[in-house]
C-alpha cells in the first residue's frame, strides 16, 4: 500500500537499488562496460541490461499510442528486473500460463492489470485465475468456451480473431484466432451460456514489416463489434496485440499511426485499446557478452583437420563458444535470429571464415554458419547486441550449460518524461 504512495521516480529508484543497477555514464561505450565487467566477475558468458533503453521505450510508447494501455507480454522475456521496472511505471501485463500469472501477482500487481491471453487454457491455471481474480482472458474455440463456462463463468473474455499474418516473421495464424466466418457462432454461443464477452483481440505475428496488417485487422475487429451488436452484446476492448519492433523507430511511428487513426475512426471513445508488445520493450535492452572457449582449424575444401600443413588462406575456423542454441542464442531456431557477432577488441586482421558453435555436445548447437570476422584466440570475447527478446526466455541448462547472469546498467535517460 506504501508502494502506491510512491511517485514513478520513487519506484523506480527502489527497483534500481534491489537490482544493484548501476549508473551507464554517456561517455562509457558498450566495450568498456564489458572489459570493466570481465575484470570484476569470473564468466565466461553474461548479459548486460540496460534498463534506460526500457524508459526510453516507455516513454516513445506514451508519445505514439497515449491512448493505449501496454500489457507485456511476459513470455518474450520474464527476467525479474524487466518485470519489475514496468510494474515501476505501472504497466500492465499479459500472461501465457499460471506461472506467469503468478509471478506478475508477486511483484504486487493487481489482477485487473493482467490479460491472461493464452486461447487455449489448462484447466489447473483457469482455477487459479479464478482464485486469484485474474478475470480478462482471450479464447477463440468452442471447447474453450465450454472450460470457461464450467470453471470461470465470471471471465471477461476476449475473442481473439485471426488476422492476415504474412507480413510477420512469426506467423500464429495456424496456431491461434478464429476466422471472421465463425465469429458470430462464437459469440452466440457464448450468449447462450451466459458468458460475458467483452472485446476483440488479434496479433498480427512477432516481427511484423508491414502497417497494412494492423489496418486490415482493426477493420475486421470492427466488423466483429457490428456482430455483438446484433446479438446485443455491448463490447468495449479491443487488443491489438503485440508486434512491434524493438529497434525500427520508423517502423513503430508508421504502425502506431495507423493504429491511433483506424481506433479513432472505427471505435467509440468509450472504448478501451490495449496492447501486448512483448520484442518492443526487451529487444534492444540486453546485450550478450561471450568467450571463445575452443578453436579448430580446418581446411577449407575438405572440411578435414589439418591444422599445420594447411596454408592460411585455405584455412577456415569452428569456433566453440560459451553460450549456444540450447542457451540463449535459441533465436536461431524458435525466432529466425541472426546474431550478429562484434569483437570486443577491434582487430585489423583481416576476416577470415567461420562457424561459431555452442558449447553442448550437439552438433545441432550452430550459432552462426558460414560467416566472416577476423581471427580469435581462445579466451577472447564477442558481444551480441539486440539479445533482450525470445532469448532467455527459452533457455535451457542442457549439457549443464546454464543460462548467463544479468549485470544492470542504466543509461541516461529524461527522467522527468516517463
Ligand atoms: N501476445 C501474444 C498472445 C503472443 O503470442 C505474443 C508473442 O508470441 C505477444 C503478445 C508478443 O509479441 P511481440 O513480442 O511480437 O510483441
């Protein structure tokens, strides 16, 4: 309750103490950070956060869709110190699955400030929504309708509809959303039982490229309102889901502007929008930092070991580092990522090519293919930026390769604008 008293500022100068952030100074680069970094802890493989590039969002967020409330979406990354800096500026959050849910109720949060949005819900995590009071939550099937009747009936449900997803990266549309022909059944059905629904929610896949998506989808949501009237359901929410870009500027001002123009020509001002970005708020924040723990020369034709009788230039190199594909670098697989590798200490020799391992016994463990830097030595260091989103999320310990800590930073941000 004391909490509540605190301003934004006050809250998150306690998170900063409990996280031991530290101060990013704008002349310190990310490669001193690093180097400083290494002198003091003994690792071969760490994150640095900078929760100043969470502000910094918050704050673009406030200035593009003023009008709409941001529930983070927890999956795509649910390290504590994220959480808990957005609980600080009072944002909402949405949840996949009981755990989450109670993670978030652990952090203080109120249960109106969560969206359990999972269509497909196990029975278990429905009771202890219940009893915890998390009543917002989407579905978009019958048998889910039929869950919700017998073991939440209170709910406050969203149906979450399917939009046109090819202009995504990640496309969910065979996974989730009930196609605009079976909405008015839905709804029906959900009349018939008593049930209580109160918006619409689309995503139009992680990683989208294209504005048109968002356009076309609110259009339908609205076509999806037009229904419920029909059946004189009154609804007042639309979600819009997630999305958005973490590090494309351009991008996220060409997609809030359309979502801010079709939401004002298409809804009522009674109407609440909300939102699920999940990359937009943790992309950019975490950079990973990695040794080289072992090196292979091979020979470039045969792709045999021959590491003195091979000339230079025929040489090419595996590189086995700290972190891999069962750790954090599982974007490679589950999100298209290509990490991106940056030497700490720039070299002037020329780029030579590689294929950078994980450190597990699996060969599957390729982190990058094929690919060009300068040659390393075992115990030097890389760093990858744009490593915050569907990276420890989905992290393993695999082999016993357990995931790398977190060091806080904070760079400078304009405080008094969040
Ligand atoms: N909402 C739902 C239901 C999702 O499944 C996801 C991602 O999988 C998100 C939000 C977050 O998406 P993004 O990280 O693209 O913002």
């Amino acid at each position: 309750d004391q909490q509540c008293l605190l301003t934004t500022i006050e809250k998150l100068d306690l998170v900063k103490k409990e996280l031991d952030v530290k101060k990013w100074e704008s002349n310190v680069t990310i490669q001193d950070l690093i180097t400083s970094s290494l002198d003091k802890n003994d690792r071969d493989a760490f994150f640095v956060a900078d929760i100043g590039v969470i502000l910094k969002q918050w704050i673009k967020w406030k200035k593009n869709l003023p009008g709409v409330t941001p529930y983070y979406a927890v999956k795509c990354n649910p390290t504590v110190g994220i959480l808990k800096v957005l609980n600080a500026l009072g944002s909402s959050y949405d949840c996949a699955s009981r755990t989450e849910i109670e993670t978030v109720l652990n952090l203080g949060v109120d249960p109106t400030r969560i969206i359990y949005a999972n269509p497909c819900k196990q029975i278990s995590a429905l009771k202890f929504a219940r009893a915890h009071n998390v009543k917002l939550m989407t579905f978009d099937n019958v048998s889910e309708l039929e869950k919700i009747e017998k073991f939440f009936p209170e709910a406050e449900l969203v149906l979450r509809i399917a939009p046109d997803d090819s202009k995504s990266l990640m496309r969910f549309g065979t996974k989730f959303g009930v196609h605009i022909e079976d909405c008015f059944d839905l709804l029906e059905m959900a009349k018939e039982m008593n049930l209580k629904v109160v918006g619409v929610s689309f995503h139009v896949g992680s990683g989208c490229f294209d504005s048109i998506a968002y356009d076309s989808a609110l259009t339908m949501v609205k076509s999806v309102f037009d229904m419920a009237a029909k059946l004189d359901m009154k609804l007042n929410l639309v979600d819009v889901g997630g999305g958005f870009s973490g590090s494309n500027t351009e991008l996220f001002e060409t997609f809030t502007k359309v979502i801010r123009e079709k939401t004002a020509e298409l809804f009522d001002k009674d109407v609440r929008i909300i939102a699920e970005p999940g990359r937009y708020f943790a992309a950019s924040s975490h950079t990973l930092a990695v040794t080289v723990i072992s090196k292979r020369i091979i020979k470039q034709e045969d792709n045999r070991q021959h590491p003195r009788r091979t000339s230079n230039n025929m040489r090419q190199y595996n590189y086995y580092l700290a972190d891999g594909v069962y750790g954090s670098f599982n974007n490679v697989q589950f999100d298209h990522a290509k990490p991106t590798p940056i030497l700490l200490k720039p070299s002037n020799k020329q780029p030579t090519p590689c294929t950078l391992f994980g450190p597990t016994c699996d060969s599957i463990d390729v982190i990058a293919r094929d690919t060009q830097i300068p040659e390393l030595k075992i115990g030097d260091w890389l760093y990858f930026p744009e490593m915050g989103a569907y990276t420890t999320a989905s992290a393993s310990s695999f082999n016993g390769f357990c995931p790398p800590p977190v060091y806080y930073y904070c760079s400078e941000v304009d405080e008094s604008a969040l």
